[in-house]
C-alpha cells in the first residue's frame, strides 16, 4: 500500500506542476458549455437558426385576395419586410441581396380559383441566401396545397349534392357556406407549425450540453495521466516496477485514480454552474447522477487505458485519443443531437460513451426513471470492462514478444 501511495503522490507531483493545463482542464468546460448553449440552442428550443429577412411580393393579380395573402406574411416573425415590385425589380433586388426570395402572383389568380383551376405562381430565390428561398418556397407550397384542398373539398360538396337531387341554388348555398368556413379557417391561422406543449419540462440548452459533453470532459481529463502511463512503459519504469514489490499494476491504478479526482472536481463545477441556471432540477437529481458520474469515469478511464496499451509513444497515444473522443462526441450527440443526425450516426452512438453518460444524466433530471438510468449505467460499465480486456490482451502480447 505505501508503494502505491508514493506512486500517486509523484503523479500527482507532476500534474500539479502544471497548473495552467490543470486549470484549463477544470475552467474550459464551463466556457465551452456556454458557448455551445448559445450557438445551438435553436435545436433544442426548435427555433429558428435564421434572421428575420426581406422578401419581394409581385402582385399581377391587384385583388382583396392578394391583399390577404401579404397581411398573412406580415404575421411571420421571420419576415421582416415585404416589398411590393415587379418581377424585374424582384430578380434586381435578389441578385443585390436586398431580399431573399419573391413570390409572383400571376394575373386573373383569383378568377382561376372561381373557376376550380387556379393558376400556378412561381417563388424566386437567391443563390447566396439558400435556406431564406428555401424557407419561402415551402410557404408557398403550403399554400397553394391549402388553396388546392379546399377547392377539392368544394368538389366534393358540389359532385355529392349534384348526385342526391340538390337544385342548383341549394348546392350554391351549401357550397358558399363551406367556402367562407374554408376562408375564415384560413384567416385565424397565425402560425405556421403548431405545436403542442406537454405536461413534461422543456430541455434547458445549458443543462442539456452540461450533460451530453460531461462524459467528453471526462475523456479529455484522463489524457494527461495516459500520456504519463504511456512515456513510463516507454522508458522501461513499469518493466522495472515488475521486479519489485511495487507492481505495474499499481502505477496505472494511481493514474486512473488521479483521473477520476479531476474528473469530480470537474463534475461538482459543473453541477454548481448549471445549478445556477436550474437549482431544482439539478438539486433533487445529484443522487441519481452520482452512479452514472462512477459509471462514467470508470468507462472514460478504462479507455485511456486501453488507448495507453496500444499506443507506443505518448504522442501517438495523444493524437489517437484526441480524434477518438471528438468523433465520439460528434456521434454520440454531444454537440448536435441525436435526432439531428444521419442515421448511420444514430447507429453508431450506441458504440460511444458519451450517448449513454449523457442519456442517464438527462433520464435523471428530465424523466426519473430509475430502469433506464440503470441499464445506462450498466452499458457504461460494460463498455470499462470491454476496454480493460482488450488492453490486458494487447499488454500480454507484447509482453510476450518482449519475452521472446
């Protein structure tokens, strides 16, 4: 046991020698989880990414309709200006950037829709505002889609009273009536995706990134120590160690150990940061965080381990941990979620650490249920032990090799 003791107070000896990597390793998540909260939190809140724009309106049609139509577009908070022009005017404003997109109304619009046969419009949009065109074509295809169901429910009226006997003037009643219901359903539209809110909490950005990048800084805190495992079988410390009382094992327990110290201390900072945005939820979820926080560490550990094992320099086992951990968290939705990616990532995320570090710290919070928190935490010690095999199967080969 001494021996172990004075291995952990030389390694940590080392690490606190330099204090700004230290430092760094326990501020950085702070910062980087507000910055990620505030770029990104239109994913979680379901908003918008872009700013109010301006868009060209062409009216060929000069009718009360059209009217309509342009007060219904100033109801959108995206739009921010609906200019009145030609189509000339339209294309010139659009190629210097002044607006969007343009909707062109054709001429006799409203009399074609008298008629059952309305004319098609046309939406035009600029090459350097891709997602504002995009934005407008879909508003005018709801439109015209809601323009054509209605008329094709005014069909049906008419076919199906024309076929049960109606006279001419009562089918015109009944087909005037479903119009002006049509129209005025319309009219009190004022949004264009309804949604409807649950009984359950809405996801805070900040919360949400404080847990989905936990696991990731967890990762990065066990670097360091995983570099001085690597340079010490390097140099030959732990072939020496094996000769003595003090076995090899002892020093990577001491380096794991001194990972996950600075991994609680990274926890509580972030536990006391997003306390601040959400003292209730977080307060009465610290106990069932704690074993998905153990689960963690255990699982962020073993991997440096593992990537210690099979790394033959402490740069090279830098560099294949640092892109390990960034394609972890970019497919395991650390920094977009999970709905918001490719399929294929989705798949992959069950593979990563941080989807299921991230899934039992929110199923804490958010849901409670304890079934899922534990079967996250099991993964997550599943994952330890997988990767502890593989590397004692990697140091047993090259032990034997050495032997050889």
């Amino acid at each position: 046991m001494s021996g172990f003791i004075t291995i952990f107070k030389n390694d940590l000896k080392i690490m606190v020698k330099d204090i700004k990597a230290l430092l760094m390793l326990l501020v950085m998540p702070v910062i980087i989880i507000l910055i990620f909260a505030t770029a990104l939190a239109p994913i979680i809140e379901h908003n918008k990414f872009i700013e109010p724009f301006r868009i060209v309106l062409v009216d060929n049609d000069k009718s009360p309709w059209t009217g309509l139509l342009a007060s219904q577009l100033r109801n959108l908070d995206i739009i921010e200006k609906i200019i009145f022009a030609d189509e000339e005017e339209a294309r010139r404003l659009i190629e210097k950037d002044e607006a969007a997109a343009a909707i062109i109304i054709p001429e006799n619009l409203s009399e074609s829709i008298d008629y059952w046969e309305p004319q098609a419009g046309k939406v035009l949009g600029s090459s350097t505002k891709y997602l504002e065109s995009r934005l407008v074509k879909n508003i005018g295809l709801v439109g015209s889609d809601t323009v054509s169901s209605g008329l094709a429910s005014l069909s049906v009226i008419y076919d199906i009273e024309t076929e049960k006997g109606y006279a001419f003037e009562e089918a015109l009643g009944e087909i005037n009536k479903a119009f002006d219901a049509f129209v005025d359903l319309v009219l009190n539209r004022k949004a264009v995706i309804s949604e409807k809110k649950s009984d359950k909490h809405d996801t805070d950005p900040v919360i949400y990134y404080a847990m989905s990048l936990m696991s990731v800084f967890i990762m990065f805190s066990s670097i360091p120590c995983m570099k001085l495992l690597t340079d010490e079988r390097r140099l030959g410390i732990l072939s020496r160690l094996n000769a003595s009382p003090v076995k090899s094992f002892q020093t990577a327990a001491s380096k794991l150990l001194l990972s996950f110290l600075i991994s609680a201390v990274q926890f509580i900072i972030i536990l006391i940061f997003v306390s601040i945005v959400d003292r209730n939820s977080v307060a009465s979820s610290i106990t069932g965080m704690i074993p998905v926080f153990l689960a963690t560490s255990f699982a962020s550990g073993a991997f440096s381990v593992f990537v210690a094992s099979i790394s033959s320099t402490g740069s090279a086992a830098d560099l294949i941990a640092n892109l390990s951990i960034l394609l972890m968290a970019i497919a395991g939705g650390s920094l977009y979620p999970l709905s918001s990616l490719p399929a294929i990532c989705r798949k992959l995320s069950v593979l990563t650490i941080n989807r299921w570090s991230a899934q039992g710290f929110l199923n804490v919070i958010y849901d409670g249920d304890m079934n899922k928190t534990l079967t996250c935490t099991g993964i997550l010690a599943a994952m330890a032990l997988l990767y502890l095999a593989g590397a004692s199967v990697v140091l047993s080969i090259r032990r034997r090799r050495v032997e050889g």
